[in-house]
C-alpha cells in the first residue's frame, strides 16, 4: 500500500497523496541553448515524461530557462546551487518548481526572499540531498554518508522552509549505493509525509544503471514509497522515462504502454524469436495504449502466455499460431509474425477509438 503523502503540484501534475508517481527526467543539453533544450523536451515528452528538470549553472542558463518553460509541453523544474539570483530569475521566469537546498544558499535573507517569491506563485521547492556533498559537519558526525547523516542534512533543510512557514515541499535522499538509498528513504518516511522523490544517483550507463534504479527503485515503490522518480543513467534521457515506466508497470503501479511478453528462448523454439521480439517491442515503443503483446517460441508456454495476452504469436517449426484475446486468429509464417502482430494491435487501437 503507498505511504499516504501531502499533495503537491508541479505545474499539471499531481505528486503525492493518491497520485500516481511521476515519471521525470532531466536535461543533459546546455540550457543557455534554448532550441536544444526544448528538442530534447519534445522527445522526452513524446516518450512519457510528465517532468523535466534543466540545469541553472549561470543567470544566462535561468533567463533562457524563461522562454524553455513557456514553450514546454512538460512543467519544468530548475535545478539551482548556491545562488539565490537565479532562483528568483527562474521564479520571474514562471518556472514550475525548484531544486535548491536552502541550506547551501547563505545568508537567511536570501532563503527569505526565494521563499518569498515561491509562495507567491506556489512554487514547490525540492529538497535533494546527495550523499556525495553532504555538509562537513554531519561527515564529521557519521564518518561517511550513511543513510542516517543523509536523513539529518534533509530535515535540516526541510527546517529552514519549515520555520518561514512554507510546506510546498518534496524530499529526496540519493546515493549510488541502492541499501544505503533504500534505508535512507525508509528512515525518512517514518518521519515526514511529505511527498518523497525517489532516485539511484549516479547509477551507471544504461546497462549497469537500470539494473541498480531497478532494484532500488523497485524495493522502494513495492514499500509504498515514491511519490515521483528518476532513473539516472549516463546517456539518452529518454532511455530513463522508458526504463522508468517499466518499472512501474512491472509491479502493477503504472499501465501506461505495451506490456511485452517473450520468453528467453532454449533449444525448443525453431523461429528466431529474438529478432521477432525485438522488431515487436521497437514497433510497439510509440503506442501509449495499455496493452499485453506475447511473443512465444515453443509449444510448452507459448499457447498459454499467448491465450492471455490482448494478442501473442505461440512460434512452431518456421511458423506461429496468432492469437487475439485468447482465441486463434489465424496461423502465420514466420517471416510475416511482427507484421501480423503489429496489424492486431492496430486493428485493437482502431476499434477503441
């Protein structure tokens, strides 16, 4: 069951309470260029992501974020460090959320005047605590980043916001260690209800870091915990919001997209079914309809995963029975399985709507 959490909106879209978790990503363009920013918006976009976050690192990076925001088809989240100016430019510029740990922004005047403007458009700002740049102090404390000196630095800060009267606030505790990311997000849970973003830092390329966002992600999100995530890899954002979503469905919490089913293969299956399933899922990747497409090789499993799905191919010797919501359409050479498949599912779509 999800941990009952505050609501909160960024931009259109809901985070916490009985929301579902949002998928976001972030940008891996210079913001100062602002055609290359919103390209890579528009693909994140197109691929499902409900949230983007940009960069701040100058006041030319926050003025262009202005006109980013007004033509993103997403809210946008400025990720801002140590300088309350370019919070309060982004703010200016109508910016959908913050990143800042008001913390590391100095002087409480300035904290004041960011919460200042935040409130006045309802800005909610996000709390990111890193365990690679937590506070001296709390190293000192703990030795090294432990998953309760991670715990501290987020309640500090939550603090601060706390104590000028402002609670349009989501909470994040990252590490690149998934047992520490993990107890750091358990610890915090018991003590707030605010809306918690989840997140493996640093994870990896996309290889090594799905598997660890996965595991993580996935202990965290069966926990009841993860109001909105990010699956951080090192290459193609849009690999995130795909991997991110399939997360979520794997454990039933998201049903957005083709649930593709396809077995591993052994010496039974007479098809090359690898090729089969890969055209299916590359075809299929575009389509935002819920929907179960089996790819089956043998005659062991495949009729009965096939028999299940909205439509499946169970593979024979060189050929494939096409199955449509459990009952045989027709049988198919091998040569022509994607293209069948792929003619059902759009026969589907075209009758729903």
């Amino acid at each position: 069951m999800k941990a009952k959490t505050r609501q909160i909106r960024v931009g259109n879209v809901p985070v916490g309470g009985d929301a579902p978790c949002a998928v976001q990503s972030m940008c891996n363009t210079d913001t100062r260029d602002a055609g290359a920013t919103l390209d890579q918006i528009g693909a994140l976009a197109a691929a499902g992501c409900e949230i983007v976050r940009c960069a701040v690192p100058d006041m030319a990076a926050a003025e262009a974020l202005g006109a980013i925001k007004r033509q993103s088809p997403i809210p946008v989240i400025a990720d801002i460090h140590f300088d309350y100016k370019l919070a309060l430019k982004v703010l200016e510029g109508g910016i959908d959320g913050l990143r800042l740990n008001p913390g590391n922004i100095g002087e409480r005047w300035k904290v004041e005047e960011v919460v200042a403007a935040a409130r006045e458009r309802l800005v909610p700002i996000r709390i990111g605590v890193n365990a690679g740049s937590l506070e001296k102090e709390l190293l000192q404390k703990y030795g090294h980043p432990t998953a309760e000196a991670m715990v501290e630095s987020a309640l500090g800060h939550v603090r601060i916001l706390e104590e000028l009267g402002y609670d349009q606030i989501k909470i994040s505790l990252k590490a690149s260690d998934v047992p520490k990311t993990v107890a750091a997000y358990r610890l915090l849970a018991q003590r707030v209800d605010y809306p918690l973003h989840i997140g493996i830092t640093e994870a990896g390329t996309t290889f090594s870091g799905t598997i660890k966002s996965a595991v993580g992600l996935g202990i965290l999100l069966a926990d009841g915990i993860g109001d909105t995530m990010r699956v951080s890899l090192t290459g193609d954002p849009v690999d995130e919001v795909r991997v991110g979503f399939e997360i979520l469905k794997a454990l039933n919490l998201r049903q957005k997209g083709i649930n593709l089913v396809s077995c591993p293969t052994c010496g039974r299956c007479q098809i090359n079914l690898i090729g089969v399933a890969e055209e299916v899922e590359k075809r299929l990747s575009c389509i935002d309809a819920h929907l179960t497409v089996a790819v089956m090789g043998c005659v062991v499993n495949g009729p009965g995963e096939a028999r299940e799905a909205d439509v499946g191919i169970a593979g024979g010797r060189g050929e494939g029975l096409l199955f449509r919501n459990g009952e045989i359409v027709r049988k198919v050479p091998e040569a022509d399985m994607a293209d069948a498949l792929i003619a059902e599912v759009e026969k589907i779509l075209a009758e729903k709507h």
